[in-house]
C-alpha cells in the first residue's frame, strides 16, 4: 500500500491502526458514522493489505493473493446498519481512484465471512466489484491473543469491519471448556424441495402460507436480547441462509425459543413458539432436526444444531443443583476531561451508556466538566460476561426549542449525534485503562475504565438445608419441647431432645376472622400447657396479622393471652373511620413517598399494609420482622414461618405459585433453595450479590403482603366464590403440543425437557385474557435470585412440575430467576394454609395442628396439600371424610393413616360451633337462657358477621368467635394428647417424619 496519509489516519506504519491504538474515521457526506477499534496491548495491530480476487469457474469462489478467504456471494447485512472505513493508501493508484476518488472518500464494506488459522484471524474488511471475474479487496490478518484464566477473549480488534447485532452472524469467541459453543444454522425452504450443503444452516416450515415471514431466535442463557433472520416478503415458501452462534454455559438448563413470525403493518404476529432443549445435542455432532407446526397441514420447521467444545478452561461456578450462580464482572469507569465533544450554549450534549443484559440500565453523563473541586461523572454495570460482551456509547445532544403558537412553549428534544461502542472481553481484568471511542462528526469521548470479577462468595444462601439460625433455635426449644411432653403426658422422665416429636401450628387465612380466631385457638393450647410443645407456628393472611402481633412481645408465650387478646378486641371493635382521616392520608402521602425515593415499586398492596397498620395498631409501627430473632434466640417461643406465594400475573395461584417463607433470620424460597437475610429483603441482588442494600421494610408492608387476598384476577374470583373459573376463557388460551418425534432425542434423560410446540391465539383471544386473568395488582419487590440460572438438572427437583409439559415450571426462560422483580401476594390463592413450608423435609415435622377459619368447604385446605403432595411425592396421609361430615362437621379429625411412615399425622380443626353452642365448657353444660343465647350462633351463615370484608365486630361478636376457638381446643385435648404420644412413639421408632 501507498505509504501517503490522511489528516485522519497515520502512514503506513501504523496502517488503521491511531496512535491511540484506535481506527478512526471521518463522518462522510451521507451521514455514516465513522468506527473505532480499542486494541489489546499486546499484539493486536492488524497487518492491513490490498489484494485482488479473480473468480474460478462458473458461480465459484472468490480467491485472493496474499491471503485466501471465502466470500458469500451475496451481500450479508445485520438489519440495517451500514458502515464505512478508511482507506487512505489508496489515493495514489489510478485503480484506487476509480473506486474511491480521493482519500476524504469512504466505501462501503461488505462483511464477509472470517476464517480461523494457525492464531491468527483473517478478516476481509472491504471488496468492490471491477468486473464478473475481479474484484479489488482490502484485508487484514490480525493476530488473536489468548488471555488464559481470565474468562474472557477478544478475537477481533474491535471496528474491523462491520460490528454484527448480539446473536447474529458472527464467530463467537472461543467459549471455555465445559461451556460449548452452538451454532443453530438456519434455512427455510419446502422440505420436498430441500438440498443442503454441509456449510449451509437449515430451519424449514413447509407450505406456508403466503406472508412477510422471519423466525426470532431466543436464548437468554446465553444473548441479552433476541436475534431474528431477515424477513422473506409475501412468499409461500420463504428461504433464510443465515447462522447465528452462542456461547453457552455446560452447568445452565439452556432452552432455545424459536419463533415464527408473521411481520404486519402494525408490528409482528407470533404463529408458533417451539421450545427445544439444548441437553439433546451432543459436542462435535452436528443434528438436524424436524419440528412439526402443523399437524394439519404438514407444516414444519428444520434447524441444524452445531455443538462444539473449547480447549480454554472453565470459570467455576456455585450451585444448589437447582440454581447456578457465574462469576459476575463488574466495569467501573469516569468520564475523562480531554475529549473532543464540547457541549453548545443551545443545547445539552450527555453520552449515554448500555451494557445490554447488564443490571443497571441505560446511564446518562454530562459531558459538560465538573464544576470547580466537583467529582467527574462515573458509572458502573455489573453483567454475566457469557451474556453481555459489549458497552455501547452513544452521544446525543438535548436541545430546547421554542414552539411556536397560540401558547408559545419549550419544549425539549434529544438528537443521537454518534455511537461507539467497546468489546468487554478486550479489558484486561484489575488494570485500570483508558479507551478512547469514536463517536462521530470529529468527536470522541474518553472514558477511564476498570474491570473486576467477583469472587466466590454470595450475599445470598443456596441451599436446602436450615439457616444457622433456625438450626441454633431448634436446639434450645428441644429442651422446652421436651420438658413440656413429660408434663402433659405424664411421663416418668423427659425425652431424649433427639426424640422430641416436631409439632407446628397452622393457622388459616379468613381476614380478621381469622386473627381473631388464632387468638382463641393458642389460649386453648396454652390453657392446656401444649403450646410450649409446638415448635413452628406459621400462617397466612388474617392468621399472619396475629402471629405478627404477638411476636412484639419477646416473652409473649409464657404469659397468659389475656392481656393481648383484650388489646386485639380493643383494636377490631373500634372504628375504622380515623384511617381516611386527612391526618392519616398526610401520613400514608410520607410513607409512600419515602418507600418511593429508595426505588421500590409502589403498589396498592402497600397503602393496604398502611391500613392494616392502622387497623391493628393505630399508630405507626417501627417494628420489623427481624426484630422477632429477639422472641426466638432463647427458644422460648415457637419459630414464626409467615407465608406468601410469588406468582405469574396472569395465572391463577393455584395452577402457579412458588411458596416464599418470612421468618426472623431469612427470607426465601424452598423450591429453588435461595434465601437472603431478613434484614436486606427489597435489597437490590444481582447473580447472587449484593448491589443495593434498602432499609428493611417495615412490618406492616410485609403484613400487607401476606394478606393481599384483593390482589385477585376475575378468573380466581369466579373460582373462589363460584367453585369453578371462567371456562370460556379455555377456547382463547393457546395450545401447547409435544414434538418429540425422534428416537435420537429420546435419551431416557429424565432431566431433559420434551420439546414443545406452542400455539398462540389472536390478538382478540389474548385480550380477553388479559382482561380475565391478569391480577388487579401484587406486590412488586425486588427479586433477588435475578441474574442466576436454572441448573441443567433442576427438573429433578421435587418441587418442580416440569414433567407437566404444560406447567410453567417446564418453561425455564420464564421462571423467577429470569425476571425482574417478584410478584408476591396472599398465600391463600394456592393453599388457604402454609401446609407447603412445614411439609419441608429439612424440618421433619411430626405434628400438624391444623386451624381452618374457612367459612365454607372445611377440608379443602387438607384436600388440596393432599393433590399438592401426590403431585411432589411428598409424604401425607390419606384424607378420608364420610359424607356425614360434609354436611355438619365435627370440631377435630385425626389424619394419620399413610403408606409412608414420614408422613405427619395431621390434626385438623374446622371452625364449627357444634357443641359450643350447649356447653360452657367441656363437660359444663349451659343453663340459662341468656347462656344459651349466647353459644347459639352460626358461624357462616347467610348473615354472619364474620365475612371477609368486614374489619370492625361489635364485642361480643369478638368474644364468642375467640371464646368458640378456645373452647374447640379444650373440648378434644384427649384427641390432643393422643396426637402427642403417637407423634412420640414414632420419633422414639425410628420413623420420623420428613427426612
């Protein structure tokens, strides 16, 4: 090449590479942006030729001196983006003239495709065709550095040639061993009709009807965002020649969407979603395989599968055998004083920062200097590096113009001037650098960057075992349990701790119904001197609100109930009236406003923990759940479990829900063994870190949360008051069909998910459905499982119901772990009990005293964890209730009657007033009429006081339901104590419960 130069770029010394080690470029009369490459340190200088291709034989290949690679003969393109390189050798040649005219003039160049050889990789940036048989080419040969252990690479300097989209047609960096790389080749054509060669990429839909069709790719394991073949217009039998690469993790359950798609006017119709498992493929053993659309009409879909090892090693990662927890890195970085993109006095120039997939979005910064002693602008992102690969910059100026008019206003717009961008694997790891990006119109920003990876340890717990805490309290309240045995059952000595039987008490959801019942129920327990046998009291909804409230005394269960019931009667029989006063609402106003400033999404769930407080209290509440660890450290107290169920917006809880447990020391979620301290719940976490720490919320938002029974869709509220949902709404739900059709696939892996076929209904169909099924609202907190990944093998889980090819648990790319926040709500939508998290074979719950406050269906709540169970193999006795019972309930059954030996007997408590209604007291019956008036009322009748809705009881509505729980316990303490000694007898057996 000419050794003349440019203004722009040096001489032939450095060819394109800037003494600044970047490639940079003029922004030409039509308005493309110029590139700039960052360059390793070491190396990494490209050696820049110009060569000339002849084409061989008829619809040949193109051959090169110099170096040979292989072209495409048509043009490739991502979607859009056109860019332009300097080439300022190639002014002095008569040749070059003719192409380029002179050296302020750019060409566009064509991507071609890049070949790997000996270390080094070949790139041709640029060829332009003379004539059939020539064309004038310009390459580089850049040498490929290997920076081992650090877990990322870059093969390119970047900006040497054409920059693709995430996902789309380029040679992905080598992934480390254990983590191969995929190359789903793509081709889409009549399968009657098909002749693949072994280089071309094939996906095949046959007799498609005649529309604007492309397929989506989706992989979120492995790419941030999707990546899509262009789309084929109007054409029956539509053909892609395109190949798309991923790097993916080995220990990562990585579930590959395809979607076909149909482009509109006004957007894009999804006809059909197939879902297939990456497990099937093995490395080095290319697969094509076929996925029927249709069965009807023989459509079908064809994709080539290229699975393929790297020899770099793999980073280590944490993991529970459900989630999996990668190194996080974490860039750093200010915005340096000496660029060139000064600002203008009409307007404000910032540059704008993306990492996508990062967990920090978008990020703004002046590019005016600081004022005077001020700290330059900094930013930071924290990303999984096998997702997210690169920053992008962007520069845009915000101008403030004067509308003209009636009413003359400013009105401000934003202008994107330039972008830029630099490749994540080309930081060296601890080094501090500067990088300076190309951003357009002679402009260029430098930024002082910084990248870290994390280390080993996690701010948040996996694993399925109990927390130190609990673990410490079991240990002392055995000494309790067992002293508490030897006195109730008469025993000559006190247990062995290791035979103490595991009691919990249950409590059901039912509003203040509920609340006020519970109070009566453990009264009766303390009455008889069991209570101090129980280990676990758990409820949900109303039974949360008195669980919550007792627990803000730390001795509150060696102390008669007396004093807190009166309190409670205090605080129901009031009005309600003073919560809408404008005191209160000044007050709800600064609440809401303070929980808005630290970032967390304000909900109706939230102004009802703010009524509750009111409600129960009537004054603020300080207190918060980990305060509680107080009432627990001695084990002088039962260990409070307050539950609530995440669920998906727009299916019911109990096709869907994923029970979270609230106790003093931890809060999280059994099924996917993740939990985090009680005091950073609403922290902000990322891949298991923390990034954010947040006040603790208060006790009265987590009461809010715990029961929300309004944060209903319209199908559960037909479901719950009807006993059915709506079921027109089944002919506007989609379908979803297995595919597996081929024996190579059915590798008797019980942990590989079928591959399935989904297909969506119109656009009429999904609105009715989200009319019907999405909830009026949840509470939005922070997820803090965001950013790890499901495990390859989570499917063994016995918490997952993935074997249901239609559960949402079959569905990995749209599990908690993948989404941003949680959705929380009242835990009764699934199951009106917390049967769920005593059932957990880590607590080896012997016991279960069970207290439904339902007005209706009494054995519903043991008839569903009884489904829930058989569904998980879970151990649960048999529940057998005679007709009889049905009809006019009795006050206490006994479960215990099990195939297996560690299922839990289960004692189950209705709420009836059955013989109440006659006796004073077990064995005293009542005399007088006033007596007799008393006891004689229907718990849930046409005109019950009891309802759901209704916060405020005259006092002696309160009394009877308080004195009518008590009394029910009192009236079967032989059934009670029975329960004790079976529950010991098996302890003392061997048999214990869970295991």
């Amino acid at each position: 090449m000419d050794g003349s130069s440019s203004p722009l770029v040096p001489g032939p010394s450095a060819g394109l590479v800037h003494s600044r080690r970047s490639v940079f470029g003029e922004k030409n009369e039509g308005g493309h942006k110029r590139l700039e490459t960052p360059l390793s340190p070491d190396k990494t200088e490209p050696e820049i030729s110009m060569f000339l291709l002849k084409k061989h034989g008829e619809g040949g290949t193109w051959k090169a001196d110099g170096f040979r690679t292989s072209f495409y003969l048509e043009e490739r393109r991502p979607r859009g983006r056109t860019y332009w390189l300097p080439f300022p050798g190639l002014a002095a040649s008569a040749l070059s003239r003719r192409l380029v005219g002179n050296m302020n003039t750019w060409v566009r160049p064509t991507p071609t495709k890049s070949n790997h050889l000996g270390g080094e990789t070949q790139v041709s940036i640029f060829h332009e065709q003379l004539n059939n048989n020539q064309r004038l080419g310009l390459g580089a040969r850049v040498p490929v550095p290997h920076p081992l252990g650090e877990g990322l690479k870059c093969l390119l300097p970047e900006g040497i040639g054409p920059q693709p989209l995430p996902g789309a047609y380029q040679t992905p960096p080598p992934a480390p061993a254990g983590h191969p790389t995929l190359s789903p080749r793509v081709l889409l054509q009549p399968i009657q009709q098909q002749e693949l060669e072994s280089e071309d990429p094939s996906l095949t839909p046959t007799a498609v009807s005649k529309a604007d069709c492309y397929v989506e790719l989706r992989l979120p394991t492995a790419s941030p965002s999707p990546a899509q073949t262009r789309m084929v217009a109007n054409c029956s039998d539509p053909e892609w020649n395109e190949t798309f690469h991923y790097q993916i993790h080995g220990a990562v359950k990585n579930v590959l969407e395809l979607t076909l798609c149909d482009k509109d006017i006004l957007g894009s119709d999804q006809l059909s979603l197939l879902l297939f498992d990456l497990r099937s493929l093995k490395p080095g053993q290319p697969y094509r395989h076929i996925f029927p659309l249709n069965h009807q009409d023989s459509q079908e879909l064809q994709v080539e599968f290229v699975l393929e090892n790297s020899q770099v090693p793999a980073s280590e990662v944490i993991t529970n055998g459900v989630l999996v927890a990668q190194p996080c890195l974490r860039i750093q970085g200010t915005l340096r004083e000496d660029g060139t993109a000064p600002h203008r006095e009409y307007g404000s120039r910032q540059i704008q920062l993306t990492v996508p997939g990062a967990y920090e979005k978008p990020q703004f910064l002046p590019l005016q200097p600081p004022m005077e002693g001020g700290l330059p602008a900094t930013f930071t992102f924290h990303v999984n590096p096998v997702i997210s690969s690169r920053l992008d910059v962007e520069l845009g100026e915000r101008l403030t113009v004067l509308q003209s008019g009636p009413s003359a206003e400013l009105e401000a717009h934003t202008n994107k001037l330039g972008e830029g961008g630099i490749l994540l694997s080309s930081l060296a790891l601890g080094q501090e650098e500067q990088r300076f990006v190309a951003l357009g119109e002679g402009q260029e920003v430098v930024l002082s960057m910084k990248a870290e990876m994390s280390s080993g340890d996690l701010d948040l717990r996996l694993g399925f075992g109990l927390c130190d805490g609990e673990r410490e309290f079991l240990d002392k309240r055995k000494q309790i349990v067992s002293k508490a045995l030897q006195q109730v059952l008469g025993l000559s000595q006190a247990p062995d701790s290791g035979q103490v039987p595991v009691v919990a008490v249950l409590g059901s959801g039912g509003g203040t119904r509920a609340m006020s019942s519970l109070y009566g129920s453990l009264a009766g327990l303390q009455e008889l001197g069991l209570l101090d046998t129980v280990t676990y009291l758990s409820g949900v909804s109303g039974s949360t609100w008195c669980i919550s409230t007792l627990y803000k005394d730390p001795a509150w269960s060696q102390v008669a109930l007396q004093g807190p019931i009166e309190r409670a009667q205090a605080r129901v029989c009031s009005s309600k009236m003073g919560a809408m006063s404008t005191e209160r609402l000044q007050y709800y106003a600064q609440e809401l406003g303070s929980l808005e400033s630290t970032g967390h999404r304000v909900s109706l769930i939230d102004i009802w923990g703010l009524l509750i407080e009111y409600f129960l209290y009537q004054e603020k509440n300080p207190a918060k759940l980990s305060d509680q660890q107080e009432a627990v450290n001695q084990g002088q107290n039962p260990y409070p479990i307050y539950a609530s169920i995440n669920v998906h917006t727009n299916i019911s809880g109990e096709d869907f829900a994923e029970w979270c447990e609230f106790t003093p020391y931890e809060v999280g979620f059994p099924k996917y063994g993740a939990y985090v301290p009680t005091e950073l719940f609403g922290s902000e976490f990322f891949m298991g870190h923390l990034l954010q720490p947040q006040p603790e919320p208060r006790i009265c938002y987590l009461q809010g949360v715990w029961g929300s029974a309004f944060a209903a869709s319209l199908d559960e509220i037909f479901l719950k008051t009807a006993g059915s949902g709506l079921s027109f709404l089944d002919c506007h739900r989609g379908s979803v069909n297995i595919t597996d059709d081929c024996q190579k696939l059915q590798l008797h892996d019980p942990t590989r998910l079928r591959t399935r076929l989904f297909t969506r209904q119109g656009p009429f169909s999904q609105a009715v459905l989200d009319i019907f099924t999405s909830r009026f609202t949840f509470a939005e907190n922070c997820n803090f499982t965001r950013g790890l990944c499901l495990h390859k093998d989570y499917v063994a889980g016995r918490e997952f119901m993935a074997w249901k090819d239609t559960h949402p648990d079959a569905f990995p790319n749209q599990l908690t772990p993948m989404r941003d926040c949680l959705c929380l709500v009242d835990g009764g939508f699934a199951i009106n009990s917390p049967f769920p998290l005593s059932l957990l074979p880590q607590r080896a719950v012997d016991l279960i005293l069970s207290f439904d406050y339902s007005l209706e269906a009494p054995f519903e709540v043991l008839q569903m964890t009884e489904k829930y169970c058989l569904d998980r193999g879970i151990p649960f006795p048999s529940i057998e209730v005679l007709p009889e019972d049905l009809e006019e309930p009795r006050e206490c059954y006994l479960f215990a009657k099990a195939k297996d030996p560690r299922s839990p007997i289960v004692l189950h408590f209705p709420l009836v007033n059955r013989t109440f209604c006659t006796h004073l007291a077990p064995g005293v019956a009542r005399q007088t009429a006033e007596e007799k008036a008393y006891g004689d009322f229907v718990v849930n009748g046409a005109d019950t006081p009891y309802g759901m809705m209704n916060f405020t009881y005259e006092p002696e509505e309160f009394e009877r339901l308080v004195a009518l729980s008590r009394y029910n316990v009192l009236n079967n303490v032989e059934t009670l104590r029975h329960a004790l000694r079976l529950a010991l007898e098996r302890r003392q057996a061997g048999g214990r419960a869970g295991g």
